[in-house]
C-alpha cells in the first residue's frame, strides 16, 4: 500500500507552507510584543510586509487546495 508521489508531494507542500505560516505569525506578534514592550511604535513598513507575506502564504496554502486522491489504496 504505497501513497502516490502527487499526494506525498502535497503533504510536503502544505507543511511547507503551514511552517512559513506560524514563523509569519510568530514574527508579527512579536514584533507586536517588543513594540509594546519598549513603548515605541512599530515600523508601518515592517509590519505591512510581515502581513503582506502572511497573506500570500494564505493564499499558496488556499491554491493548494485538498488533497488529491490515492489510486493506491
């Protein structure tokens, strides 16, 4: 009972993306925290990139789509 190179390589994909996802994430509420932190603003720019990248990353994880179907099975 082997599991189609498609279906391996979409696992791959999503946790790929999944993992830029949570480090997008964690860089934004922490950048977030700091600010709070030190009482200064946080850089518009950065945080509009940070966000900028979450979104397409969003979006790769939303093209992706469901997982294809195993003919192996």
């Amino acid at each position: 009972m082997g599991v189609e190179r498609a279906v391996v390589r979409w696992y791959a994909q999503r946790q790929l993306i999944e993992q830029q996802i949570a480090q997008l994430n964690a860089r934004l509420i922490s950048l977030e925290v700091d600010s709070a932190a030190t009482a200064q603003e946080v850089e518009p720019e950065v945080k509009q990139e940070l966000q900028q990248a979450l979104a397409k990353a969003r979006e790769q994880l939303l093209r992706l789509g469901p997982c294809p179907q195993s003919s192996m099975v």
